[in-house]
C-alpha cells in the first residue's frame, strides 16, 4: 500500500462533471466542467444533466490528467460517486469510472457524495479536524448534522424532513425572479441589506431534524401579499429580502448545530456542501467560534460545491483502508449512510 496513494476521481451526481488527481491529500488537478445550460430551465433538467455528462467527461479527464503531470501508471485507484444523486447522471460517472478503472487495471472505489463533501476538510493544506467532530452539511439536495468519529465511521444525527437549505435558496430565488442557481445570488444580495426587515418565523419541529419547506411557502406567500400592494415590492426591496430570508435559514441550521453541540458534548464544528459557501453562515461561525468558545472549521470556497477532489479525498482514505469496490457496483441514487 503506498503511503500517499495517487487517485483519480470522478464526480457526476448532479449538473457538474468534475475529474480530480491527488497525491494523498495534495490536490494535483480538480477541474469542473459547469453545465450552463440549466440556468435558462431555473433548475437542473435530468436528462440534460446525463447527456452533458457524457459529451464533457473525456476531455475533462484529458484536461486533469494533464494538468497534474501524472502518467496513468502512476494512478493508485480511481474513486467514483455511487451516490446520492441524480440516476442518470450518476449512470454516467459511474460506468465510466468503473470501465475506465477495469480497462486500466485498477482498483475501484465507490464513494458516498454526502460523506466526501465532509472528508474534503482533510485536503491540503487544512486546518485538519480532529475526530470525533460535528459537521453540517448543507447542499442543494441535503441538509444534515452528521458526527464524524472518523473518517469512515459517521451518524446522522438530524436531518432536513422536506427540502434541503440549498433548494430553500434556490427556490425562494426563483420566487423573486433570480436566476438559478439562486443561492449565491441571494447571498450578494443579502450583504448590503436588512436582515431584520422581514420577520419570518422558524418552523417548530422535534429534535435535531429540520424543515425548510413551510418557510418556503411562508415567504411566497409574503411575497404574494407584498406584491399585490405594490406590483414593484420585489424590485424594490431586494436586498433586504435577500437578507431577512438568509437569516432565517442560517437561524434554522445554526440552533440545531448549537442543540447537537449541546447534546453531543462535541464542541468541534464543521460545515460543507454547496450552502458552506455562504458569507452569512461563514461569518455567523466565526462569531460563535468567539461567543460559544467552538472550534470551526470552514472549507475553502473551491471544495464546497461539488467537486471530484472531494471525491478522491474520500477514495484516498476508503483505499488505506482496503475499502475497494467491484464491477458490478450500481448507481446509488439515495444512499444513506
Ligand atoms: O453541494 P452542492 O454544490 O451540490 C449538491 O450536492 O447539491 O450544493 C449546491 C447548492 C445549491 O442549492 C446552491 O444554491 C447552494 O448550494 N449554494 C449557496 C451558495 N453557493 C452555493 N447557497 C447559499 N449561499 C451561497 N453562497
Ligand atoms: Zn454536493
């Protein structure tokens, strides 16, 4: 077993195709070819997802194996996203990866989305987090609070029963007009507005689960209201909409994250996935790594929203751990683990 194995990853669970190569935890390529063609639909379309898949996996490969220098021989392993996500576009990255994988030889590994999005905080060049930890996971499908006692042992500990906190994004963009993906429009719009202007309420639900879809509908129909009044209120008043509605998401997330502390004891504290990347959240952390005496643990923007150098991490420490999968290992579309 080499002590820094070389793994080339592949990620295609959604509208990205990302190839990666890293040298143990040392990113040596991790390109993403964006799929443009969902923002005219305002969502992702499955069947376009799969055939963009197919049309951009070999020259994204062509182009990460020669930005990393690395000769095929050289590769250890090729990881791959079994899942969860889209079927289709998850048929492609998975039969790819894993022909690819055979026809050269070499050992497979397929890999949990969700878990890799938490084991990219062990990339170069950290801060590395200790285990045991608590991560929230915040994506455009999933929201999760999940504690991490190692890198291949986790627990959901509470989980979102309806919508994830990126679609609450999404779709309360769409609802104001904002192309898609809206999360990160909402967030530049949030930084220069009132988050205090519009007093949405919190959802009340039991435990350490979550709930975005009735503040979802709770906010159409503010809008709804507003803009019956004053057919322009949108236009007009962006920015504080924009911040009012980032609050209360990041409220929902934050006091669950506060209640896992408390009930776990773990005062270690990450975030990941696509919503990681928010300046509000990233900024409210901060605040409590000060306020609460937690000691955080925020990604890089480039290794929030999806990517295969999150993928090879994953495979990287499945391979030290003899964790290979075979041919016949099918598409994932909800894997929980
Ligand atoms: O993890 P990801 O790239 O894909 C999934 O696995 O779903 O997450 C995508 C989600 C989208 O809903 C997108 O709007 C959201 O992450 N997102 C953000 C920001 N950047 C991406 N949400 C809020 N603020 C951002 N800056
Ligand atoms: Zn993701």
């Amino acid at each position: 077993m080499p002590q820094s194995p070389v793994i080339l990853a592949f990620e295609s669970s959604c509208d990205d195709t990302g190839v990666a190569l890293i040298r143990g935890n040392k990113v040596l390529a991790n390109t993403v070819a964006n799929q443009a063609i969902h923002a005219k639909f305002g969502g992702v379309v499955p069947e376009l997802a799969s055939r963009a898949h197919i049309q951009n996996i070999v020259p994204t490969l062509d182009v990460a194996l020669e930005e990393s220098g690395i000769e095929v021989s050289s590769i250890d392993a090729v990881a791959y996203t079994r899942g969860p996500g889209l079927m289709g576009s998850l048929h492609v990255g998975t039969s790819f990866a894993k022909s690819w994988a055979w026809s050269h030889g070499k050992p497979m590994i397929p890999v949990n989305h969700m878990q890799a999005h938490i084991l990219a905080h062990f990339l170069a060049p950290g801060p590395y987090p200790r285990f045991p930890f608590l991560c929230l996971t915040v994506s455009g499908g999933h929201t999760q609070l999940v504690e991490v006692s190692s890198a291949l042992n986790m627990r959901v500990l509470g989980e979102t029963l309806d919508d994830a906190a990126g679609e609450a994004f999404d779709k309360v963009a769409k609802l104001m007009g904002l192309p898609y993906p809206g999360g990160p429009v909402l967030d530049r719009l949030a930084a220069e507005g009132d988050a205090f202007a519009y007093p949405f309420s919190k959802p009340n639900v039991a435990g350490l689960d979550m709930s975005f879809s009735g503040l979802k509908t709770q906010i159409w129909q503010f809008l709804q209201r507003k803009t019956q009044e004053d057919p322009a209120f949108i236009a007009g008043h962006k920015n504080d909409i924009a911040a009012s509605v980032q609050r209360i998401i990041l409220d929902v997330l934050l006091d669950k994250l506060e209640a896992a502390v408390a009930q776990t004891g773990i005062k270690r504290v990450a975030i990941a996935g696509g919503v990681s990347a928010n300046s509000g959240l990233r900024a409210r952390l901060r605040t409590m790594q000060e306020s609460d005496d937690w000691d955080v643990f925020i990604p890089p923007l480039s290794y929030c929203t999806d990517n295969a150098a999150m993928i090879a991490m994953a495979g990287s420490l499945m391979f030290q751990e003899r964790w290979i999968g075979a041919l016949s290992d099918e598409p994932q579309p909800r894997w929980t683990f």
